[in-house]
C-alpha cells in the first residue's frame, strides 16, 4: 500500500501534524509526505483549496481524504491490522484510546501556553495553574501507563502504539519549556520518545524547513 499522501504543517510548529507523521514513520507505514507551510500570507489560501477542514493535516487516499490527526490514525490502523497500533487486549486497548482521548479533546491550557516550538529551547519557561495542573495530570498518566501496561517494551503500551504519536508534541513542548518535574517512568519515558528515529527524522526536516526559510 504506497498510495497515501499525508499533508502536514511545518515541522517546527505544527503539533497536530507530528503526531500521524510519528505514527506512520515510526510504525514504518510507507506514505508520500507533502508541506504547506502554515503563517504565510498564501497559507490560507492552499489550506482552503487542499484541505477538506482547512486545517492539517489530512490523509489522501485515492478519491478519500481523511483529516483530523486522531481519524487518520485511526485509518491507518485499520489498514495495517498487522502492525497492532493499539494494544492487542480489550483492556488496555481501552485505557489506551480514553489516555489517547484525553490529550486529543483537553490540556488546552498546557497546548495554548505552550506552543510546540520543536527545535526552540526556552528553559524554565513560566507555567500558570492551568498548564502545571495539566503537566501533573499528563505525568499521572505516563507514569500509570509505564508502570501498569509497560512491560513489553519502553513505550507507554510496552510497544509503540498510537498513544505514544499523541503524546509526542508533548514531549517536545517538555523539551523545549522545561524541566518539567516528572517520575523516573515519565522521564525514562520521554528519553524513548527523543531516541525515536522517526523523533530524530522530524527534527532533521525542521532544521531543514527552518533554514530554506
Ligand atoms: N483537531 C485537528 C486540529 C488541526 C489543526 O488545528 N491544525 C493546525 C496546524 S497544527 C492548522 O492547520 N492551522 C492552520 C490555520 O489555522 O490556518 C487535528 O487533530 O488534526
């Protein structure tokens, strides 16, 4: 299956496009990539023409076009049942997609004061209630995840599933704000994600994107 496109932002800011672009090239789903950079004054337009929401990214597949990050996962779990995208066990599958969900529908506050800068580092950045109740909340959930689901591998499931390319904007946003206080699990945890190839791929096209300008 090497027909599906998926358009995504830049790299260096566009959270909800490195999530199924982690996904896909982590889980080595062959896939063309194409860009729209975003904060330009013909960004809208592209968007507005490409795009069935105007926003990315989106997932084109024949005459289907698939947006929103967490639906194109979806579809691209389906299509590759033998890559096991979720955990495989009806229990952990659902604790998986309702820690998955809580990031896709909350943590507003942590998304709008921080925003994903991916290759900028700004130590020690100021919090407000909201975003240090969202990062206590998150590092519950990684540390619940690593200790009770983990133990067939480093990631939050043990394997590499989906709730691992939802949370990865967040460990870039500790990355770049931080040190965030963590357990040893989230800490470990977001070591794994950071040794990724596909994290070291993502950041290599930023800093490509970055220089082109
Ligand atoms: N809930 C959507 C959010 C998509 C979204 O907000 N995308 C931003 C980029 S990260 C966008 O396209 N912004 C362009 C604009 O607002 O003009 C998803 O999960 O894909």
């Amino acid at each position: 299956m090497t027909d599906l496109t998926l358009t995504i932002g830049d790299k260096n800011l566009s959270s909800w496009s490195f999530r199924p672009w982690f996904l896909m090239t982590e889980a080595g789903v062959p896939f063309t990539e194409e860009n729209i950079r975003l904060d330009r004054p013909e960004s809208r337009g592209v968007l507005k023409e490409k795009s069935p929401s105007g926003l990315v990214p989106f997932l084109t597949h024949g005459d289907l076009q698939v947006w929103d990050s967490l639906a194109i996962m979806e579809y691209v779990v389906d299509l590759f049942p033998e890559k096991q995208l979720w955990p495989a066990e009806p229990g952990p599958r659902a604790i998986a997609r309702a820690v998955s969900a809580e990031m896709h529908s909350g943590f507003s506050a942590l998304r709008t004061v921080w925003p994903m800068m991916f290759l900028r580092s700004h130590p020690n950045h100021t919090t407000q209630a909201g975003v240090a109740r969202d990062i206590a909340r998150i590092d519950t959930l990684w540390t619940m995840c690593r200790k009770q689901y983990g133990a067939g591998g480093d990631f939050l499931f043990g394997a590499f599933s989906v709730a691992d390319a939802i949370y990865a904007p967040v460990v870039s946003r500790f990355s770049t704000y931080g040190p965030v206080t963590a357990s040893t699990e989230s800490a470990a945890y977001m070591e794994t994600i950071r040794g990724t190839d596909a994290w070291q791929k993502w950041r290599a096209g930023a800093e490509a994107e970055v220089a082109a300008g």
